[in-house]
C-alpha cells in the first residue's frame, strides 16, 4: 500500500455567522491514496463543498489537520495556500469560467503565465490535449465552443501546470446528459492514463459511478 496523498485528521470547521457558531465539519477522517479518483456525494449542508475547500487552500480550517504529501496545510498562511494553489491542485467549477475574450489556447496557457511558468505549454502537453479531444479546437474562442468543449478546456486550464490534485466541483452540473458523459470519460481517461488524482463533488449518481470508490458525508461527518 502506498502511502496516501491526501490524509486528513480530525478535521473541523465552524462558521461564525452573527454570534452563532455554525459547525461545517465535525472531525472528518480520510485517506486519499495516490492515483485515485474518489467521488464525495452527500445533501446540500453536509460539509463537502467545505471539505473540497479546506484540501484546495480556498479557506483555513478551524480544526484537525490535512496533509497532502507529506506536507501539513492546516496552519498555512494566506501566501502559503496560494502557493498551494497554483503548485498542487487544479480546480474544475460547474461554470466553466473561460474568459470570452480569448482563445481556448490562451485559456490555457493563461495558468501558466500565473503560476509563473510562462506561456507556452509544453509539447508532451499535446497528448493530453488530444485527450482530451480538444487539441483541434484550441483557436475558438468560447463562444464558439459547446458546453463539453469547454469544460474540457477547463480541465486542460486545471492540469497544465501537472498538479498532484484535480478538484472537481459538480462538473457536470451544467451540462446535458451527453456532455456529462463526455466529459466523465475524459476524466477517467485522465486518472487511468496519467495517474492524476482526481476528488470529484457531485450529486448526480450515475456521475459518482465513474470513479473509483465513493465517499459519502452526512451532518459534517463522513457516513458509515
């Protein structure tokens, strides 16, 4: 067994809304190994949006700890998950958010000029982008692109700069049942041809069934 890439320990966060103490995650326990792709399902409130933010450095937690290889990102500091941010997880949304005004390439590109990596992608990125089935789309700008394209090029955006972690937030949710699946494809052609690590939140079950193992949450806790 190989050691996991995500383990996180007694994880807590509470929301302070008014003078009310409002808890999000009550000690949440889980391993992610390296190479997975875990899908978290669970009602609206159960905590996994907040638990799929605290493991992308979007917000702090108020308690317990995630490490992810090795390293503790509980206590890092604003600077700290940014850097966590443009270095190890790429983040796929339900909205595409692609800018209009550009091409799909620059898109792309675009996270690397942010991540401090230039603009130019890679020539062994062409593999993935052909892949992904776009590579011959990438002069369109997003207006002339259906919904599956561009949430394909979001993932491209989301794995250009080779993050440990994809983070995938109900990446289906705006899409007709023939993207969805489309899309679902690629992702596991993602995980099972690159190894990429994928932590994918939805609803939709037929969604959940595409990855490897599914976790469910309930009231903050992760169901038994």
């Amino acid at each position: 067994m190989s050691e996991p890439l995500i383990e996180i320990r007694g994880l807590q966060k509470v929301y302070r809304v008014g003078k009310v103490d409002v808890p999000a995650l009550r000690g949440v326990d889980l391993d992610v190994p390296p190479g997975e792709f875990l899908a978290i399902v669970g009602p609206s409130g159960s905590g996994k949006s907040t638990l799929f933010h605290i493991i992308g450095g979007l917000t702090p937690a108020t308690g317990g700890s995630v490490r992810i290889g090795g390293q503790d990102i509980s206590s890092l500091s604003d600077a700290g998950r940014t850097e966590l941010r443009k270095n190890k997880v790429g983040f796929v949304f339900q909205k595409f958010n692609l800018l209009p005004n550009l091409t799909a390439a620059d898109n792309i590109a675009i996270a690397r000029h942010i991540a401090g990596r230039g603009q130019t992608v890679e020539p062994a990125f062409e593999e993935v982008l052909k892949l992904l089935g776009i590579a011959q789309r990438l002069n369109h700008k997003p207006a002339a692109l259906s919904g599956g394209e561009q949430q394909r090029v979001a993932i491209a955006r989301a794995i250009v700069n080779h993050p440990a972690i994809l983070l995938a937030d109900e990446p289906t949710g705006n899409l007709d049942s023939e993207n969805s699946a489309a899309v679902l494809d690629v992702m596991r052609d993602l995980n099972r041809r690159l190894r990429q690590t994928i932590l994918m939140i939805t609803h939709n079950p037929e969604a959940a069934a595409f990855a490897h193992r599914t976790v469910r949450m309930r009231d903050g806790r992760i169901a038994r």
